[in-house]
C-alpha cells in the first residue's frame, strides 16, 4: 500500500499541519514527540474561533510516536526563527505521511523517517510550557544539527 495522508491517522482529522509551528522535536529510547502549536480546523472538536489577531485556530499539542525501532533523520541543522513574542519555531511539518512500513516527515527541520506504533495527539493548553522529565533515566533532547540518523 503506498503513502497515506496525516488526515487519515486516527485523531488527526481536522488538523492543518501545513501551517501549525514546530516549538520543538525531542527523542529518547523509544519515542519522538514533535511540540507544535497546531491549526485546529472548524472540523475538529476543540475548534474555537481564532483569537484576535489570529488567522487560525492554535491550540499547543504534542505529537508523540511510541514504540520506535528505527529514526533516520536527514538536513537537520536548521537554526530556529523567533517570533514576536521571543519563541523560537522550527518551521511547519510541510508533510506527515504513513505507509505499512512506518512515518515521514517533512518541514523545515528535515525529513524524519521512523518505524513505530502510529502517532499519538495530546492537545495541552495554550500557555503550558513543554518540559522534558527525567533526564538521568535516559530521556536525551536532540539538538537539531546536520545530518545523521539513528536507531532506538
């Protein structure tokens, strides 16, 4: 079977990944979660009208894949834009696609191909901010540089 559109992964319907902001990718043994103020569409059930000023309705989320056997990740090394508001973003996710043999995706941070459970959505709010636990259990947070990949 060939590629499938994030539209068609459970939980992602009604979401618009073209134009929502990567605050922050993070892998460890078994998992990448993507931190990403996401465009909530009309469509989706926690829509609400777009603050003032706002084109789209934002709400912050974390993507997460579990299960992980295998991350390639490629033309990392993009330095982060900063909004107005001084957070920094690493571009959209141009694309999320699924086959049978797992996930790719693509954005201004590179293309990420990893072999996992399917992806998992959590909508937080809005002014959490996103924190990694437990780094002396073995949680490590990539920094984005040029190339490379790796198994967990």
């Amino acid at each position: 079977m060939g590629m499938r559109g994030y539209w068609t992964i459970a939980g992602f319907a009604g979401l618009y990944l073209e134009d929502s902001w990567v605050l922050d990718i993070v892998a460890r043994p078994g998992v990448l979660e993507f931190v990403v103020d996401l465009v909530l569409q009309e469509s989706h059930p926690s829509y609400e009208a777009p603050q003032t000023g706002e084109q789209y309705c934002y709400r912050r989320g974390v993507i997460r894949f579990d299960a992980v056997s295998s991350l390639d990740w490629k033309g990392q090394g993009a330095v982060p834009a900063v909004d107005a508001t001084g957070e920094s973003d690493y571009g959209s996710i141009d694309a999320l696609d699924a086959s049978d043999e797992g996930y790719v995706l693509e954005g201004d941070f590179g293309r990420i191909t990893v072999t996992s459970a399917a992806p998992s959505l959590e909508l937080v709010g809005a002014e959490v901010n996103y924190q990694i636990q437990d780094l002396d259990a073995g949680s490590i947070v990539l920094p984005l540089q040029s190339g490379g990949s790796f198994g967990v």
